[in-house]
C-alpha cells in the first residue's frame, strides 16, 4: 500500500499544482507525441445537421451509443460494431477517454471497452488512454488487471524514439478521474517487470519527491532488480532513502542487501551488517545464512562457512538442502571429495532427502577425480531413491568415462540408462561418436549411428565430417563415400572439409583420378579448393609418376584459383630432377617462373642433385 508521508500531506492536497517542475513544454509535448491515433483532430462536431441523421449514423452519439451498449452486456458490443461502423473512424483517444470516465465506478465496462477497442477493432489506444484505465482499476481494486496494463503501457513506450514520461502522463490524468496513490507504487514494480531497472529506480525518486511513500514491496523488487544490474551504489541510495522518508525494512530488504554485500565482494563487513540488523529487531533468517556461506564458499573461506553453519543450530535456524549443497560444492572445490560424501551422509542422516543437485555435486567431484566406481555408485543410489538422472548427470559420468578412456563403459551406461527411463540427450550421443572417431574407432561409431538413428536422431555436419575424417585416417574410402552419400540423401550439404578428407584419402591410396572427380564435384558445388587440396593431389600424381599431370594441375591452381604452393611446386621440380635432364629442367623452370612461381633453396637444392646425377651419367658412359 502506497502511503502518504505524514510531514507532507498539506502537500499532497494540491500536489498537482505543484508538479510544474515536471510538466514543461518539452515534457508534455514528449507526452503526447506517443499518440498513435487521431484524437478526431480535437474538433467539436457541432454541425446541426448531423443531429437529422439516424443515432447509427451521427458522429456526436458514438460515446453514448457505447456507453448504452456496455450497459447492456458484452454481446451488445460485438452487435454495435456492426451497426455503428461509419462511426468507427470518428472514435478517437478523446472519445474513449470520454467512454472510460463514464465507466469510473464500473470498472468491468470499462476493462471491457478497453478490449474491444484493442483486439476486436484493432485500435492502439494512446497512453493517456492506458494511464485513465489504470487508474479506474486500481479505483476500484483491480489490482491485478491495473498491474497488468501499466507493464503493457510500458512495454509500448519503452522502444518510443523520443522519451515518455508515464509517471507525468498518471499525473496528468488525475485532473480527471478517481485515483488511488498506489498506481505510482505499481508504476515502480512495473518498470522492474519489464526490464527498465534504470527507469524504476527514477520512478522511485520522483514518487519520494512528490510526496509519496513507496510500499516495502516495491523497494524490495527495486533493490532485486538494481542488484541483478549490479547498480550497488543505487542499492544503498534507495535504502538510505527508505530510511529518510519512513519506510521500515523487513527480513526481505536485508536478505537483499547481504546480496549487495557480497557480490561487492565486501563479505568482511557483513558481521557488522548482521549487528545492524539485529538492532533493527529482525533475526537473520535462512536466506541470510544461506547467502552468506554461499558467500564464503566462492571465496574459499570454508572455516567461516562452517562457522555460520554451526550458529545456525544455536540460534535455531535449520540448515535446509541448499545449505548443505552450497557447503558440499565448496569442500569438492577444495578437492575434499570424502568430507564433501561424509556431510551428504549428515544431511540425510538428519532427514533431509537429496535431490538431483546434491548428487550432481558429488558426481561430479567423483568423476573430476577419475573415481567412476563410486560416480555409478551415486547413480545406482539415486535412481534407487526415486531420483531420476538428468541431461548434467548423464553428460557427466559419460565424459568422466571418456576422460578414462573407458569408451565402452561409456556405452554401456547409456544402454543402462535407457533401460531405466532416462532420455539421452544429443550432445551426449555427440560426444560418444566424436570420442569414438578420435580414438581411431570409426566403425563403432558407425554403429552407434545406425542404432541411435532408428530412435531419430540425425547427425550435424560437424558429426558426419568427425565420422568422415576417422574412416578416412583407416584408408576406408568405400565407407567414407557411403557416407558423403547418405549426407546428400538427408539434405546435409558436404563441406570443403568433407571433401579435402576423401580427396587426401584417394590421393594416399594412389587413386589420384577418382580424386581430381570429387574436385570437380566440389567446383560444381560453388566451394573453392584450397592450398591443402593442391598439395595432395600433386604429391598423388607425383607418387604414381604422372608428372606431366601433376605438372597440369599445378598450372591450373595457379592459373585458375591464384593457389602459388611452393611445397607441390617443389615436389614437382624433384620428379624432373631425378632424370638428371638439365635442360628439361631448365624448360620446366621457365614455365614455371611465367606462372608466377619462384624458386627457393630446396629448388636449388634439387637443380644441384640434378646436375650431379647428370653429370654422373656422363662418366659412367665413358
């Protein structure tokens, strides 16, 4: 509830007049150019001739006739847009105004006019227009639907290109209608709601200046929603606010500020806080104790949060689930793994059940470890207490496998999880089938494939070229291209790296041509090769002794793609050098100084072997 501070309510009396200070020219223009439809040009229809026109027909009934028909009923209103919808044009941001101050004491009509004016006419009603139904909700205790207005009015201004001011725009209003002082305090827990912290928190202060005292609930969701933005100057500015003008905090208001506390990382002077608080008349309740050995554990302070823990019990505030798991990831930080199971074993000892956080916790530290026998110990233990693994679990004790290098267990325990109900999650069949690939164990993973696929599952191209590569490193270039297939099949578009694994795989196994086809399948593709392709095709034609082929080629990447690879340039030079023919060499050196290549010392390398080799010819024939 919004009250009034007693040392202002002279104040309050005419507080409109008084708000001069924030109704300047520049700020009401802003008001009203959010207006999206016409306010009928704020002309009086006074011509007397429209008074010889039927009620359906003339414009100066319209409010009357919707007022008459609300009174009637919902249904009245859909029959009425029919009949008066010459009208319709004529109702503008004055005319339902008019319409929702007739409906003041009847706020029903006029939720119901609202309404209709937006979805079924499809009209977008002005903030003027919002901030009257508002006020005759809150009038008339609709607090919920009031609430739920003022965050729609908000959520339409805030992306306004020139600034609203809502908070002026209620005010304005009030020369109207019935109001009630609350809807500034709900205008502070709106901004919140939708986001505009910043917004709230100037709300706040405008709400204080006019002479209003916010309710505890709305400092409370305005200090929340300045801590998640970690405006911690701000969270101190309204809590010495509160102070100034009234407002009593309660156990909510200091649970936030220990918050503040230590995400400003100023833990050390929260005993002093406690003290504080303790004078105030209020005892730290289990949050606090929660958030301060929450606090203590991310520092690494284990002794102070054990320290808390045990005052808990001297002051009868019982340690619940998250203080112990909060302390048990704290000792697994600390790589006390046992102490960590030893107070789980309290915790339940003391009649608190584990959830699925509490053995995650364990589970994890267990499998960071390596020690995978008491991780499935754990997982035995839970599934027996009606706990049912989730999509962390599973990741985690799989990988811990992974990490062991016990890939087959791996796959067992996912068999065995299926077997109790527990859904798989892709990521983890991801990381199984690249685990397999790295290990040198395609053909496992192909299986995998073929068994997980039955249940849906369909591999990313990421997976297919981790699968591609692995078959390719085992010289199984068949299995590699059934499976470049079955990409196509599903609508998975091979990539450059798909096809540089099969065209090195060919290359290697000397079926250089069936390589140079899968390059043009990838030109043909609109993919371009690169350096790597160039090499192991030239070293493939160099290895068959095809140089007049590798020299080909190496012209085309030249010529075609701008690809200058002094290794293939080199390993071409070499198949020529080692006839021990100078002058072809020469020839050949030419061509390929007017491609563009240039020769380095491994080139000169090979002329000198060249000539040697001639020149050892030479003297062996004579």
């Amino acid at each position: 509830m919004l009250l009034i501070s007693p040392k202002k309510q002279s104040f309050y009396i005419n507080f409109i007049s008084k708000l001069a200070f924030s109704s300047s020219s520049s700020s009401a223009s802003s008001s009203y150019s959010l207006q999206i439809i016409q306010d009928s040009e704020h002309k009086s229809l006074s011509n007397p001739l429209y008074n010889f026109l039927p009620e359906t027909q003339n414009p100066n009934k319209i409010v009357d006739l919707i007022c008459s028909s609300l009174k009637k009923g919902d249904s009245h209103l859909t029959l009425l847009q029919d009949d008066i919808k010459p009208l319709l044009p004529h109702l503008g941001a004055h005319e339902i105004s008019r319409v929702l101050l007739r409906c003041q004491s009847d706020s029903v009509s006029a939720l119901t006019f609202f309404n209709w004016v937006k979805n079924d006419l499809e009209i977008k009603p002005t903030n003027s227009n919002y901030c009257l139904i508002v006020h005759i909700l809150a009038w008339n205790n609709k607090f919920s639907f009031a609430m739920k207005m003022l965050c729609e009015l908000v959520e339409l201004v805030k992306d306004c290109p020139r600034s609203v001011d809502v908070f002026q725009d209620l005010i304005s209003c009030t020369e109207d209608c019935n109001w009630d002082p609350v809807v500034f305090d709900m205008l502070i827990k709106a901004y919140v709601k939708v986001g505009l912290i910043r917004e709230s928190f100037k709300t706040f202060r405008k709400t204080v200046d006019v002479g209003f005292q916010p309710s505890i609930v709305s400092c409370n969701f305005l200090l929340n929603g300045l801590l998640k933005l970690n405006c911690i100057d701000q969270c101190w500015q309204v809590y010495e606010e509160m102070g100034r003008i009234g407002i009593r905090p309660n156990t909510h208001t200091f649970n936030i500020l220990t918050h503040v506390f230590c995400k400003n990382g100023d833990v050390d002077k929260v005993n002093g806080f406690l003290e504080k608080i303790e004078e105030e008349g209020f005892d730290p309740d289990l949050v606090t104790y929660n958030t301060l050995i929450s606090s203590y554990c991310k520092k690494g302070t284990l002794n102070d949060a054990f320290y808390l823990y045990r005052i808990m019990y001297r002051r009868n505030v019982l340690p619940d689930l998250v203080t112990y798991t909060t302390l048990m990831n704290g000792l697994c930080k600390e790589g006390k793994v046992r102490e960590a199971h030893q107070l789980f074993h309290r915790m339940v000892h003391r009649g608190l059940s584990p959830d699925i956080v509490s053995y995650n916790t364990l589970i994890f530290a267990y499998c960071k470890e390596g020690k995978m026998q008491e991780s499935k110990s754990l997982l035995y233990e839970m599934t027996g207490n009606g706990v049912y693994p989730d999509t962390f679990t599973c990741q985690i004790i799989v990988q811990g496998y992974g990490k062991e290098g016990r890939l087959l267990s791996a796959l067992n325990l996912v068999v065995e999880l299926q077997r109790f109900g527990v859904s798989i999650s892709r990521d983890i069949y991801d990381y199984l089938i690249v685990a397999l690939c790295q290990d040198n164990r395609p053909f496992a993973a192909t299986s995998l494939l073929e068994r997980i696929g039955q249940d849906g599952y369909v591999p990313s191209l990421e997976i297919y070229n981790e699968l591609m590569e692995s078959l390719c490193k085992c010289d199984s270039v068949a299995d590699a291209l059934l499976l470049k297939d079955e990409m196509v099949d599903r609508n998975i578009k091979p990539s450059l790296f798909t096809y540089r694994a099969l065209i090195c795989c060919l290359c290697r196994i000397g079926r250089s041509g069936e390589a140079v086809s899968l390059m043009d399948e990838l030109l043909e593709s609109g993919m371009l090769p690169d350096s790597l392709i160039c090499r192991v095709l030239i070293h493939g034609y160099c290895m068959e002794k095809d140089v007049n082929k590798a020299e080909a080629l190496l012209g085309f990447f030249a010529k075609k793609f701008q690809i200058y690879d002094t290794e293939s340039y080199n390993a071409v030079f070499n198949m020529f050098a080692e006839d021990g023919d100078l002058s072809k060499l020469m020839e050949l050196q030419k061509r390929f100084l007017r491609l563009g290549f240039a020769p380095n010392n491994l080139t000169c390398k090979y002329m000198i072997h060249s000539l040697w080799k001639g020149m050892e010819r030479k003297f062996q024939v004579e």
